[in-house]
C-alpha cells in the first residue's frame, strides 16, 4: 500500500489504502456537513477497487455527512465507487443501510428527484 501525502495543499493521495473517517474528521461524530465537506476534499481515490473506507471508531452518522462526502463521491465516480470496501463497526448496523442509500439516491440522481416530488404531491 502507499499513501503520498502532499503537505502544501493539504491533500492526501491514495493509491491502495484504508481511509478512515475517524482520523480525517478527528470526531466520534461524523454529524455535520463541514466534515462531510472535509472528507470528501480529503479523498483523491486513484483505485477504487483496492480502497477501503473505515466508520470504525464513529459513533454517530448522519445523512448530511453522508451526503456532502459519500454522495458526492457517487455523483462524480458514479458505479465506480461500488468497488469500495466499507467496513463498519459490528455494534452498528444501521450504518451500513444508510451509506447504501445515500450512494443509491445520488447514483439515482434526477429519478430520485422526480420519485420525491411525485410522493409530496400525493401527500
């Protein structure tokens, strides 16, 4: 595995590696959108398929955290970003469905919109 840190831009580079949120975050709570907004900026995935993505250490996750980095990442890589490894913490299993449903609503883009809307409407 090699990490290739660049210090000026603040930027870490991974080519084959286990990405942890915890200590990009540096909080048990991945709850806001400023540290979705950090882990997305953070990540410069080069293999997908040789990547891991670690909530170990996370106690709590929220859709907006989510959505700012996870959902991003699914909106610009699309299925690519299938390929990566998640690996959650055994004593939370909700974490897992809702990392799913983000990448299946963003990959679902103006469908999901639409899906939205047309369900508001029957309301």
């Amino acid at each position: 595995m090699r990490t290739i840190f660049c210090l000026f831009e603040k930027k870490v580079y991974f080519r084959s590696m286990n990405i942890s949120v915890y200590d990009i975050i540096q909080s048990k709570l991945a709850v806001n959108q400023d540290d979705g907004v950090k882990l997305f900026e953070s990540l410069h995935i080069e293999n997908f398929s040789n990547t891991s993505i670690s909530f170990i250490n996370i106690d709590l996750l929220s859709s907006l955290f989510l959505n700012e980095s996870i959902g991003r990442l699914a909106i610009i890589y699309g299925e690519k970003i299938s390929s990566i490894n998640f690996i959650y913490p055994q004593d939370k299993p909700l974490f897992k469905s809702k990392v799913e449903d983000v990448i299946e609503n963003a990959l679902m883009g103006d469908e999901y919109d639409h899906l939205v809307d047309e369900a508001k409407l029957t309301i």
